[in-house]
C-alpha cells in the first residue's frame, strides 16, 4: 500500500463527505436545537448508522482488536458487557426523548440542572464531561495516528494523522452542526461495517480457514483462548473496564444527547434496533481481527498496531485495505466531531448561559461554536502524549462519567433526589476518580471503574436523605414524562384501532 494511494483515497472520501455534508444542510441554524440536535428531526435509520459511527469509533477496529490481540477472548467479554448496558437506551430512552420535547432540553447536563432545579448541578456536570470526554477525543485523534503511521510504516507520522483527523473534524462540525455529522456518519458507518467485514473473511481465508485460524491460537497462544487469558485481564481488572462500560450508553453525554434527536419513539426505536445489529455483526469482527493478528504477527512491539499491521499485509489488496483505513479514520472523526459538537453545546448552554443569565439564544450558538476548535485542540494536544491501550484509555474516560449515573437515574426513578446530592455526587466522584488515577489507580485492591460507581451512589443517595428535595420541579418532571409517553401511547392505540377496523 503506498502513501500516495493513501492520500489519493483520503482526498476521494473528502470530496464525497463534504459533498453529502453540504447537501444535509437545511438552511443556516440559528438556534440551540436546530445546530446541535438536528430539530430534533433526526429518522431512524439515520439515527442507527449515526449512532452507531459515534460510539464504535477507532476504539473498536484499533483498540478492541488490540485488546484482543493482548488480552485474548476476555475482550470480547468485555465488549459483550457493554453491549448489554445498551438496554439501558430501552429502559432511560423514550423518558429522555419525552421530558426533551417537553422542556426544550438540548444536553443532558441542561435536563439534570432544571431536574435537580440547580444550575450549579448543569455547571458541573458540564465541566466534568470536559475533564474525562477531552482525553477520550484524544483518544480517537491517537487511533488515526497509529492507523495512518502503521500502515505506511512511518512514511505518514503520528502527528500528521492526528491533526489530519482534528481538521476535519472541525470542518464537518461547521459545516451544518449535527446533521453535517450524522449524514456524514451515515455514510462513514456504511463504510466501517461493509469493509472491515470482507477484510475479516480476507485475512482469514489468507490464514487457512477459521478452523485453522483457531487451530493455530489452540497450539501457539492457548491462554488467548482461556479466562483470565495471557495476563492482560485479571478478575479485578475485567471487573474495572467493564462496570464503566456498561453505563456508556448514558453516562456519555455524546451519546445521550442522542435521545433527544429522533423525531418519533418509532424512530427512536429503530435507532435502537439498527444499533444493535451493527454493534454485534461489528464486534465479531473486530474480535477476529485480534485473533488474526495475533496468529499471523505474534511479536509485534504494541497492541495497538495489530490492525495498522493487518492492513499493510499481504493477506488485504491494497484497494480494499485502503478503504478499511478510510472507515476506521472515518469513525475516529465521527465520533471526535460529535464529543466537540456535545460538549460545545454545553458549555454554552449549561457554563456560559448560567454565568450570564438571560443571554441570547443566538449568543449562545455563538460561544458553542467558539468553543469547537478550543476543544478540538486540546483533544489533539493531549493525542500528542501518546499513551498506550488506546481500548484503556477509553474506558479510564468512562470511569469519570459514571460519577453522573446515580444522578440520572435518581432523576427519572427517584423523587427523594436533591440537588445539592447530584451536585456532592458528581464533584466528588470526578475528584476521586482523578485522585485514583493520579496515584496508581489502586485502593483495597480495587481500580477506579469499580470504585466510581460506588462512590457516586453512596454520595448521591447520603447528600439527598440529609437534604431537601424542590418539590416542584420534581413533579413537574415527573408529570412531563407521565404525559408525553402517555399521549404517545395513544395515539399508537387510536392508529392501531384504525388499521384493524379497515
């Protein structure tokens, strides 16, 4: 594969990116929900792929494959634990869309403020995800680095993949806000899935056949093949990545804010259907491209770079390898243009808005948009250090964000809640979990993953039986949720009525 076949290939899928980007555009945004969640207007089938781009992002073709090339089989164990707190869109996901449509909501720090009745619980929730989202933007910027490095062997360098990916992600995010992202997203998961899944079968073949593919891994790298497996995962350790990881799905504002986009619970639905098929027919594959890599290239110096390596190899033609490349990069991008647009609206929003009351709307779009590339280049800066286990990396983010999810679910599940208990729960357990990390993530023998969700809950739960809930904006929430699913169901009743009577 030679670089100026990579450059040419990522030259063609700018063209076709920015082409689909523009044309999404419906006239200029002028407001909150308009540039930062579509109108919320979003279908279903736009909403799956555009889902599914922004969480299965370099993480899983670079990083789950690493972890499994490292790890052995706990990885996919690891993911399919993630893939079962996806439910938990079912459960929480038609009460975020309803209380959204009711009150206008754009993030989900704005939901917990007006919840809780305390724009010092927005504020923190807002600087929090700051604090843990930029290092997983990172994240994503570091996979393209290692991508684009390893497949040329060094001919394209790591900085330059990453401010190639941070460029144009700030270009997607201007172009029309969300829906230049999600159409584009669209086209970029397509990619993903339809590539990487024949470049599987590829390299398979190439190996001799999944039988001797796992025939291989029996003899040569039988502990890849067993629980706890070569030494990556212990108990304690697979405990700490995935207790994270199961809450991902609202822990992770940029993918919560997600909720409030469709334009229907039927879309939503969809959403949520289409995302679940992509997610496990994508796992797999990133799974067997662990395995593959590790019995075709058992010595490589980083974990990270069993996929790069893959590609570069004899076993993929350069054509079909290239365009993987170009859909792993293109994930990267989707999901770091995503976090920037989240996190820009609610620094906006939920900072900004409640440091200068009674700003203008048109004002606040202003400061978002300010506060894209801001965010974007401290992302990158951060990409520069260039840590390893890009799949740890990710869940260490996640292990910050689940200082929210006692929060959450108080809001919609328990009316004795209080804002002064969200606001201790989340501070607290953001500054426990950075303390963690910053001494060797290590207490009673236990890491940050385990502990986060704990100590949150235990926060939240003591603060607000000590405290006094606002009665008001509790039942105002409540009754919110209570009628908009209750007007939803029916008018699905009346229409289903209809259909059986004709």
């Amino acid at each position: 594969m030679t670089e100026s076949l990579i450059w040419w290939s990522i030259a063609i899928y700018l063209l076709i990116a920015i082409g689909i980007a523009i044309m999404s555009r419906q006239g200029p945004s002028e407001s909150m929900s308009g540039y930062f969640l579509g109108n919320r207007q979003m279908n279903g089938f736009v909403s799956a792929l555009s889902y599914s781009a922004t969480t299965y992002s370099a993480f899983m073709m670079v990083g789950l494959a690493g972890l499994t090339y490292a790890g052995g089989v706990g990885a996919l164990g690891f993911e399919i634990i993630y893939f079962a707190g996806v439910s938990l869109v079912a459960v929480f996901g038609p009460k975020f869309w309803a209380v959204g449509k009711k009150f206008g909501y754009v993030t989900p720090s704005e939901m917990l403020g007006h919840r809780y009745n305390s724009k010092h619980v927005a504020m923190a929730v807002s600087i929090a995800s700051c604090i843990f989202l930029i290092p997983y933007s990172a994240v994503q910027l570091a996979g393209v680095g290692y991508l684009l490095q390893g497949i040329t062997d060094g001919a394209i360098t790591f900085t330059t993949g990453v401010v190639l990916a941070t460029v144009i992600a700030i270009f997607f995010s201007y172009i029309a806000g969300i829906r230049s992202v999600m159409w584009t997203d669209s086209l970029q998961a397509i990619m993903m899935i339809v590539a990487s899944t024949l470049v599987a079968f590829l390299v398979i073949q190439g190996l001799g056949g999944f039988g001797a593919l796992f025939d291989t891994l029996a003899t040569e790298h039988p502990q890849s093949l067993t629980v706890p497996g070569p030494g990556l995962f212990s108990f304690v350790t697979f405990l700490g990545l995935t207790i994270p990881w199961f809450f991902f799905s609202i822990s992770n504002p940029q993918v919560s804010q997600r909720l409030f986009m469709p334009s229907s619970l039927r879309s939503m639905r969809h959403m949520l259907i289409g995302f679940l098929v992509f997610g496990f027919i994508y796992t797999m594959v990133s799974v067997l491209w662990g395995f593959s890599a590790l019995a075709a290239f058992p010595s490589l110096a980083s974990a990270d770079l069993a996929t790069p390596t893959l590609l570069a190899s004899e076993f993929v033609p350069p054509v079909l390898g290239v365009i993987v490349m170009i859909g792993i990069m293109a994930a990267a991008v989707s999901t770091i243009d995503s976090i920037m647009l989240t996190l820009a609206s609610m620094v906006s929003r939920d900072v900004y808005a409640n440091v200068k009351p009674n700003v203008s709307e048109k004002r606040q779009l202003l400061v978002g948009k300010f506060v894209v590339p801001v965010i974007a280049l401290m992302a990158l800066a951060f990409a520069e250090l260039q840590l390893d286990l890009i799949a740890v990396l990710s869940v260490a983010a996640s292990s910050g964000l689940v200082a929210m999810v006692p929060a959450l679910i108080g809001a919609f599940y328990w009316k004795r809640g209080t804002g002064v208990g969200a606001l201790v729960s989340v501070v607290g357990t953001s500054a426990f979990v950075l303390l963690m990390y910053a001494t060797g993530n290590s207490l009673l023998g236990l890491p940050a993953g385990v502990w986060g969700i704990v100590v949150a809950s235990v926060l939240f739960v003591s603060v607000s039986l000590m405290t006094k809930p606002h009665q008001a904006s509790s039942d105002a929430f409540f009754t919110a949720i209570a009628e908009e699913l209750g007007k939803k169901r029916r008018t699905t009743t009346e229409q289903a009525t209809k259909e059986a009577a004709a």
